[in-house]
C-alpha cells in the first residue's frame, strides 16, 4: 500500500486525542435500503469513528440471532453485493474521512468475483475488509490481492488463538486486529475485564496494530472499560438488535440506532 489509509489517519488522530475509538456494525439493506443508508450516513455525527458495514448472507454462521436477522431482513428487502456497495459509494458524497470497513462471509465475494471486487469496493471508497471465514492459509484468495492494491485487510483473533498462531494470523494482516472477546457467536455474553486485558497486552507483544476488542459489548459502562485497554471498542448486535426492535414497534429505525450509538459514544475514555 501507498500511503496512509483512511483507518490509519483515523487512528493516528484518536492516539493524538488520547483516545479509544467507537466501531460500530451495521448491516447493509437493513431493515430497507433508504433506511439502512440514513442510519448509516447518520453514524459519524452520533460518535462512530470507523464504521464496519455488513455484507448480507443467508448463513452467517458466526453471528448470533441479532445479525442472522438483520441479514435476512436485508436480503427480502433485496440487498446484494452491488447495492452494499452502491451504499458506500452514496455515504462517500457527504464524508470522505470515515472509514468504511465491510465485513462478512467470502461467500458473497466469490459470487461476485475477487477481481471485480477489489477495484469496485475501492472505487466506492471502501477501506478494509473483514472476511471471518477465510484464514491466513487462504491469503492468496483475497487478503493479499487487497492489501497490494490499497484495501486494509484485518483478521480476528479470539481467546483460542495461541502464541504459536499468532505469527501465522498476523503477518499479512492490516488497518487494525480484531480481538473476538468471547469464544462463541456476536452477541453472546461478555468477557471480564482482567481477562480482556491480559488478552490485549498480549497481542500487543506479537504486533504494532491498533487493537480492537468486540463481541458482547453492549453498554455505555461496557464501552468504557475495554476503551481504557485497547485501541476501538466495536458494537453490533446491541445496535442491530435496536434496529429490529423499532421495527417491531413500527418506530423510526434511524432515530433509534443512532440515538443509542450517541449513548455509546458517551462512554469512550481517555486513556
């Protein structure tokens, strides 16, 4: 890669504050794609540093009912790749300096064709990509061929990603580490703190990445305290699940999402 990415500046400028960053999770297309685009361009205002987009699949097999649902709402409302990415390009008209991560399956990549992929996603101004189901020992597939032309790559570690794997894990990757807090799917529990932060200065041995803890956080205290440790605290299940519920209560999505994100945002430390 060329210079410095949009994920970099963004964490160069939070060290400079002295502060941990807000990731949020959204899925793309949901609950429809005006909506999902509204709450979407509305994130950055309500306290969002980075933003990780949700490319919809019918089998999302690591996340919990929250995000399961939220892309099978997003795929009857007719989301697809093409459209995900329509998306990014519409929030790139009004905020060229957020970072726009999208995350999910390599699945929905395959389908659409790695080489198309890559310069489409960065013509629509996509920054890094999250692909949970493809490890290191598939990086020709798609990490390497991102990284060389300018899209962060970033992996997850969990609690069961030992010092020997770590090498393996981190060698190519990019932007930031994603430590999966808990040994399960999105949603599901919380870790304790101490051990959360005996995780963190441990990958923090093993790379100079910023490093960024998700999975189970769902509260303005919960931001809080994983920001006093690590570098970006990522929310998603608890903002999806406030998606589905206003739906439900047939009130505005948006004004929901975006109003607990502000509440979220109220948390970060200086650290």
């Amino acid at each position: 890669m060329s210079g410095a990415s949009r994920i970099e500046l963004r964490f160069r400028a939070l060290r400079e504050e002295n502060r941990a960053a807000l990731i949020t999770f959204i899925t793309a297309g949901d609950p429809d794609a005006e909506t999902s685009f509204e709450i979407l361009r509305g994130l950055p205002a309500a306290g969002a540093d980075l933003i990780e987009l949700g490319m919809p699949f019918s089998d999302p097999m690591a996340d919990g009912p929250a995000i399961q649902a939220s892309s099978l709402r997003a795929l009857k409302a007719g989301a697809n790749m093409r459209r995900t990415l329509d998306l990014v390009r519409r929030f790139r008209q009004t905020d060229t300096d957020t970072p726009v991560i999208l995350m999910g399956y390599y699945n929905p990549v395959y389908r659409y064709g790695v080489a198309q992929f890559i310069p489409d996603a960065l013509a629509a101004g996509v920054d890094g990509l999250i692909i949970v189901d493809l490890p290191p020992e598939e990086e020709d597939e798609l990490c390497l061929p991102a990284n060389r032309a300018g899209l962060n790559f970033i992996y997850l570690t969990a609690p069961t990603t030992d010092d020997r794997r770590l090498p393996v894990v981190l060698a190519n990757a990019s932007g930031f580490v994603y430590y999966v807090s808990i040994a399960g799917v999105t949603g599901a529990g919380s870790a304790d703190i101490e051990v959360l932060a005996a995780a963190v200065a441990r990958l923090r041995r093993h790379t100079t990445l910023p490093v960024a803890v998700g999975f189970g956080i769902k509260t303005p205290a919960q931001v809080a305290q994983v920001s006093r440790i690590a570098d970006a605290v990522v929310v998603g299940s608890a903002i999806v699940e406030r998606i589905a519920g206003a739906v439900r209560a047939n009130k505005p999505p948006a004004a929901e999402a975006l109003g607990f994100v502000a509440g979220l945002s109220q948390g970060r430390n200086r650290r």
